[in-house]
C-alpha cells in the first residue's frame, strides 16, 4: 500500500511519528506495532486496521 | 521537536549524565586517597554528590525510554529485563560461589557492573538484529 501511494518508509514514518527502522521492522513482519500505531496507519491509508493488518498467532 | 532531533538530544542529556556520574564516581573513590586523605566530611559530600548524579542519570534514562519511538521502547526493555535477570542469577551464584571458598578470591561488585555492561551490550546487539 505504501508503495502504491509511493511514498519512502521515511515518509510513512515522519507521517505516523516512528522510526523508519519501526516501518521496516513492520513490514517484513518482525514488529506488531502499538495499537495507536495502527490506528494512525489506517487513518493515513483511509482505511481499517483490518485492511492492513491480519492476526496470526505468530511470535514477534 | 522532530523524533530524530528529540531521540539525539536525549542522547546526548543521557551521555552527559553518564559522564558526570563516571567521573563523581572516580572522586568518591579516589577523593578520599589522593585529595584530601580521608576527610570524612569531603568523602561523605563526594558520595552525596555521586548519588545525586546517579539520580540525576536514571532520570535522563527514563526520559531517554519515554521519548523513544516504540521499536526502540521494545528493544532497550527487553536488553534490560535479560540483564537484570541474569544479573541477579550469576550475582547470587558468584557470591555463593565466595562465601563456599570455591573461588580463592572475594566476590566484588565490580564484577557484577563489567557484567552487567557487557551483557546489556551484547542484548542490545542481539535484539537490533533480531527486531532491525
């Protein structure tokens, strides 16, 4: 989705107020991210967190 | 206050703070020997004084963890939890280890900050690969 939009992880970072190396962990899914994280990647995204995110019982 | 511009400040707070608790540690310890030889008054204000510093770097600490973004919360946390645990296993099996005359040398304190540093070191290495 961010690629879509075309926009750098920097970018989707400085928008959500993390690190990029938080997007980067997130991505490659070593990294659940804080629930306010979410919301605030959903809202940048219009979406839900459910469009974005899907639970699994894996360990991060 | 950007992260990046917030998270290098409260770095820098925290090394000054670091330095300034090494160094009042060094007078505390040193003071009494080589400045005013064993002035009791000047070596309780040196051990005041490092205290105090000492406060003053955890609190540095605290804010150093506040402001960090959540990524960074999770990997200096985790660091800290092993080496408070193993800390305290290897603190308590080194003493035991002293006062059963296993080791022929005392069990001293130092031991246990040069582990504790080295440990916290190597726990942060680890989770930055791991989470980064």
């Amino acid at each position: 989705m961010r690629a879509e939009k075309k926009w750098t992880q920097e970018d989707l970072a400085s928008a959500i107020g993390v690190s990029r190396q938080t997007i980067n962990a997130i991505e490659k899914e070593k990294f659940d991210p804080s629930l306010p994280t979410a919301f605030r990647i959903a809202n940048l995204f219009e979406c839900t967190i459910e469009d974005i995110f899907e639970f699994g019982e894996t360990e991060t | 206050m950007n992260t990046k511009t917030a998270k290098r400040k409260n770095l820098s707070r925290l090394a000054i703070w670091t330095m300034a608790w090494t160094l009042s540690t060094a007078l505390a310890t040193f003071g009494s020997l080589f400045l005013w030889e064993g002035n009791k008054v000047l070596t309780a204000l040196s051990i005041l004084l490092n205290v105090g510093i000492g406060v003053g770097m955890v609190l540095a600490n605290r804010q150093f963890l506040e402001d960090s973004d959540e990524l960074e919360k999770k990997v200096q946390l985790e660091a800290m939890a092993l080496t408070l645990g193993l800390t305290l296993i290897v603190g308590i099996a080194y003493s035991i280890m002293d006062s059963t005359n296993l080791i022929p040398w005392d069990a001293e304190i130092s031991f246990l900050v040069i582990f504790m540093a080295l440990f916290y070191m190597i726990a942060l290495i680890f989770n930055r690969k791991r989470y980064l």
